[in-house]
C-alpha cells in the first residue's frame, strides 16, 4: 500500500476523478479507484483508495498473446509449405500435360500414358491420347494419299510423253498415238477432278446445302445421263422405285456424284443389266446398285471403299471411297456384297 501512495504522489494523479486508473509499481500492476471522505467535524477532506491486483491477469495475458503468435506462426509456415506442395501437386501435370500438347502441333503423334490420381486429369489426358490417334491415322493417310496420287498421275503423264515422243520422232501411227493421248488425258482430267472433289469433302469446314429431295428422281437423272453408255454397251438400266415419294434431307449435287459413281462402277462390270432401287424399309430409305457382271473378289471386298484400291479391272481407285465419303457426311452407312450375279452395293440413309 505504501508503494501505491508513493506511486500516487508521484505521478500527481487527480483523486477528484471518478474514473479508474491503471499504475504500475516497482513490480505489480494496479487498478485504483478514489473516493473522497469529507469529515463532519471540519477536518481535513481524507480519500479512501480502492485497489486490485492485476499483474497475474496481465501475466497470462501475455502468456496468451505468446502462445497466440507461435501458433500464427506456426499455422502460417504449415499454410504456406502445403500450398507449395498443393501447387507442386496440380502443376505437375498440367506442365506434363502441356508438354503432351507441345509435341502433338510439332507433329509427334506418339501416345503417352499418365499415371495421374485426379480423374479430371485422368479423363483429359485419355482424350488427348484419342486426338493424337485420330492426327496420327490422318497424318499417315494423307502421306499415303499423296503418294498413291503422285503415283497415279505419274502414269497417264509418261504415257502422255511417250506416245507425244513416238509422234515427233515417227516411230508410230499418229493417229492411233493421238486416240491414246486423248484417253490417256481424258483420264488424267477424270483423276483430277476426283482428287479435287476428295479435298473438298475432306474439308470439315465445308457446309452441305441440305434441301428435301425425292431420291428416286435423284437416282433417275443420274441413270439417264448414263443411259447413252448403256445403250451403247447393250446394258439395260432396270428401276425398282417405291410408288410413293422417298424424300430424304440431303447435299443434292454431292448425293448426286455418289449415285453417278455408283452407276458408273456398276456400268464398268455389267454384262446385260443394272438394278437400281429405292424405297423405304422401317426406319430406313434403301438405296440398291446391282449389275450383273463377275462379281468382287472375296479378299477385295474389304478394301473397295479404299482410296487408290483397285481391284480387278478398276480404274484409279477414288470413285468408290468419294461414294463413301458423301454417304458417311449425309449420316449413312455403305455395304457391298456379291449379289446373285454380281457386285450389289447397298445404301442405308436414316429417317
């Protein structure tokens, strides 16, 4: 008590006021409130000091406050090594995925196969395996298109030079050498026109102008403007249309092409006849080519849709993939058989 006065005194603090106040001593800390007693007997006005110790609750205040901070600390150094080790976790991956990506625009289609706990991951990078599959297989039917078409031109371009030569140097009938170099050219005019329509419905960007149209009278144009050839090869084009209209959406010049080579193949095998039919069958529009000629070879049958795939007494090999190119983009399917007689092609476009 004695220190209290003494601190008191010292720091002349006011004791008329009414509110507490903190004072610290040589070793204790206090909280003091002051209350003056006037006497009624004219003596000098006295205060009453009221106390109370606060030092231990100070004491684990700062306890507290210590324990407090080292656990901050603590939870900030644990909070910033697992976002590190979270970051670590989730980069990886995507770096390696990323990495993936870089090789495959650089041409390198190989499959990689991650081993990646996150299924998102996991799902992602099974995709990309499938997208470098797909760019693996186009990459390497482009560079075999490009060969096989190099090739096939070669060989109407040296028949061309050759029988061009033999006429300059007279080494053989004009005339029969001019009907060779217009066959040959007319040929090659065929070829290119075939590869240059392959281009175009190899394009994914290229819309289809889709109208309805009656696939009976599709497939009669293209018979007539055939009918000249027939005739001229003693080949009779025989129509099993249904009575009613079989009208299906469709590009109507590119479904047209496909039918045109259809007949066209069928035209190049038939011995006295070719079966031309559409109708509906349930869900389906069927769309028959049947001639009547030797037929397919059993270990051709898999390949004819090939491009540059010729079987026996094929052309340039393009005809028949274009046919099932335009099918595949109209929503069909394509089959091919050896019919009764010969070769039977069978379209199936879905209602």
């Amino acid at each position: 008590m004695e220190s209290i006065r003494e601190c008191i005194q010292s720091e002349k603090l006011d004791l008329n006021s009414d509110e507490n106040t903190r004072i610290s001593t040589r070793n204790k800390d206090y909280y003091i409130s002051t209350v003056k007693i006037t006497s009624i007997y004219g003596e000098q006005d006295k205060y009453l000091i009221l106390f109370i110790d606060i030092s231990k609750t100070l004491n684990l205040t700062q306890k507290i406050n210590t324990v407090l901070i080292s656990v901050m600390c603590f939870a900030g150094i644990l909070a910033i090594f697992t976002a590190v080790i979270l970051s670590e976790k989730i980069a990886k991956p995507i770096k390696e995925l990323c990495e993936f990506a870089k090789k495959m625009g650089q041409g390198d289609f190989k499959r990689t196969y991650f081993d990646f706990s996150d299924k998102e991951l996991v799902e992602l990078s099974t995709i990309m395996n499938k997208s470098a599959e797909y760019l693996d297989k186009y990459d390497n039917e482009q560079k075999i298109f490009f060969q096989n078409a190099s090739h096939e031109l070669r060989t109407p371009l040296m028949s061309i030079k050759g029988y061009a030569e033999a006429i300059k140097y007279d080494v053989i009938d004009s005339k029969h050498a001019s009907d060779i170099i217009l066959e040959e050219s007319d040929r090659l005019s065929d070829m290119v026109e075939d590869l240059l329509y392959i281009s175009k419905i190899d394009n994914i960007t290229k819309d289809y102008e889709l109208v309805e149209c009656d696939l009976r009278e599709v497939l009669s144009n293209c018979g007539a403007r055939q009918n000249v050839r027939a005739i001229n090869k003693g080949i009779e084009l025989i129509y099993e249309f249904d009575e009613e209209m079989v009208l299906f959406e469709c590009d109507e010049k590119n479904i047209s092409k496909a039918f045109m080579n259809l007949i066209e193949n069928a035209l190049r095998y038939a011995k006295s006849e070719i079966k031309i039919a559409c109708k509906y069958n349930q869900r389906n529009i069927v769309v028959i080519v049947e001639d009547d000629g030797i037929g397919i070879n059993k270990e051709d049958l898999p390949h004819v849709f090939e491009r540059f795939y010729k079987g026996v007494g094929g052309n340039h090999g393009i005809g028949l993939s274009i046919v099932k190119s335009i099918v595949n983009k109209h929503g069909g399917r394509i089959y091919v058989e050896n019919g009764k007689k010969g070769a039977k092609f069978t379209i199936l476009f879905k209602l």
